[in-house]
C-alpha cells in the first residue's frame, strides 16, 4: 500500500493524528486537535491531513475510536461523532476501539514508557490495560502462535465497585444526588474525578464548588481536593484487579489514559496497589501480577501503527502466495 499512512486515535475531547512513512515505523508528523472544534471525524482528518501533514493523501489509514466499533461504523461514546471509516476517502481505511489500540501498543513500549506501579516483573501471558480519560477504557492482549492480539471491550460501564464503607457511602451520595445507576466510567474518569468530589462533599456535608478535573488535581493544598484524588487511586485499584481476574492477566495489569499521566506521583504513593490485591480469596495471585503506568507520548498512535504494519503486511503476504499458487 502506498505510503504514508494514517494513523489516529480519537477520543471524547481530543483527534490525535500522525503519519507512517515506512513499515513499522513510528508515527511522525503528530497533532492533536480539540474535537469540537471540528463537524465530524472526515473533517478532523481533512484539517489535520492539511494544516499538519503537508496535504498528503494517505494510502492506508487506522483510526482507534472511543467507543463502540461494529465493522466499518463508528460511534464516540461520549462525543457527538459518528458514521463510517469509508466517509474518510482514504483506501484500505480500518476501525480499532481505542483500548484495542492501546493494548496493540504494549509489547512496543520500553524503559521510560512505563513507571512500575508494583508487583514482579511483566511476564509473558494475557495483558489487560484500562485507563481514566474522558471516559474509562478496557481492553486486552491475548499471545497466539501468530503473535500478539488486541481485545477490545466496554468495560469502563460495569457497576462501579465499592469496596469500603467511604466507598459505599460516596456512591450512596450520588445516587440520591440524581445519579442512579453508577457506572465505573462514572468516578473513574476525568469528570469522575469532579463526581467523586461532590459525591465527598455530600458524605462530609461541606458546601463546596464544583471543580474540574484540572483544577482538583492542582489543588492538593486542598483536604478535600486531596482526599478526592486518594479516593480515585483507591477505587481505581480495585476495578484494576476485577479487570485482571476477569481477563486472567497474568501477563500484566497496564494503567493508560488521559488522567495518570499527571498525577503519576499521587498513584505511586496512594492506596492503589493494596486495593488492587485486596480480594479475599485470590490476593496471592492478584500479587503476582505486575502493574504499570503508561507514560509515553500518544501511545495509542503507536498501536495503530503497529496494528496497521501488521494488517498491511498480512495482506501482501496473502496476495503473494495467491501469485504463487
């Protein structure tokens, strides 16, 4: 196929884009544009394609989505955005959920990409990767003889897990609050992080205002601002270890998404890991299993990548022993 290539990963509040100049290259040329500011997905691509990659016209493209993918459709999950990967014009043009794409990206991350959030060393077998962004992300990594392959899923919308009495009495909170149903994506994101803070707010009974995301995590001078972020890596540990029970990941427990990456001391010093081992009947194999923060810039553009390499070079080795026949 023709190069460049494409590559994207589109979430609720931003379209990170980039190129791929050879085969299992890495993405360059990467921008990231603030949906809103665009219709729709063709016209991101349109905008990015000129004002970033100098009016080029991909070969091939793989667009990593923050939502349920069914074939060639697409439908962001907490964004307006929706339609077909064939309304990009562009040839041999394919659809990943964007965990899908994530836990593509995992054997291709090293050193510095990763801060170990305890456990042993990562060992070969079933990866699960999930993390908070604009909404909460699942997916995972399943070994074959023919190599690795991503899972996608949609597990950020289980029922929220509650393991404590503070927990309990957050949710509780909410719910009569006017939230209802509580989903994990609901706490366990970046506008979970300003319900958490309200929900607090209730349970402790103080008249506070509602924050952002940003404005929580730059406020740790703050007791309940503070106690708000502890929550979160708290709850955070155990929907990680329902994760890795319900996958198996043995291989390891890989934590991605917008909202770590900036609090990365909080998550080391907080309750995180003891939560995610704190089940009664399975805590030493819970403690067996490695878990780790993602930090690497746009790692989901590298999955694509990656997938994409895959894909494309599956296809010319079809076609060539079809010549061959």
């Amino acid at each position: 196929m023709s190069l460049p290539w494409l590559v994207a990963d589109v979430g609720g509040t931003n379209a990170r884009f980039g190129l791929i100049t050879e085969p299992g290259g890495r993405p360059e040329a990467v921008a990231v544009l603030t949906g809103s500011d665009h219709d729709g997905l063709p016209e991101a691509v349109a905008a990015y394609l000129a004002e970033h990659a100098g009016g080029v016209q991909p070969g091939a493209a793989c667009v990593a989505i923050a939502g349920p993918v069914k074939g060639d459709h697409y439908r962001l999950t907490n964004a307006e955005w929706s339609g077909s990967v064939r309304d990009l014009g562009i040839p041999n043009a394919w659809l990943l959920n964007d965990f899908e794409a994530l836990a593509a990206s995992l054997p291709h991350l090293r050193g510095d990409d990763l801060v170990s959030l305890g456990g042993p060393e990562p060992s070969h077998g079933v990866k699960a990767v999930l993390g908070p962004g604009t909404g909460l992300g699942v997916g995972g990594l399943v070994p074959s003889a023919e190599g690795w392959v991503p899972v996608p899923g949609e597990g950020g919308h289980v029922t929220m897990p509650v393991l404590d009495e503070r927990d309990h009495e957050i949710v509780q909170a909410l719910r009569a609050d006017g939230l209802g149903h509580v989903e994990a994506e609901h706490l366990l994101s970046g506008p979970g992080l300003s319900r958490l803070h309200r929900g607090l707010a209730l349970v402790r009974g103080t008249d506070a205002p509602r924050l952002s995301a940003s404005d929580i995590v730059s406020r740790m001078d703050d007791s309940l601002c503070e106690e708000t972020v502890e929550v979160f890596c708290g709850m955070l540990g155990t929907f990680a270890g329902n994760v890795a029970m319900t996958l198996g990941a043995r291989g390891g427990v890989y934590l991605g998404g917008g909202v770590l990456p900036r609090i990365v001391d909080r998550v080391l010093s907080s309750d995180f890991r003891r939560r995610f081992e704190a089940t009664p009947t399975l805590n030493d194999y819970l403690s067996g299993i490695s878990t780790a923060l993602i930090v690497a810039p746009q790692p989901a553009l590298v999955g694509a990548a990656a997938w994409l390499s895959r894909r494309l070079s599956s296809d010319t080795s079809d076609m060539s022993n079809m010549e061959c026949a």
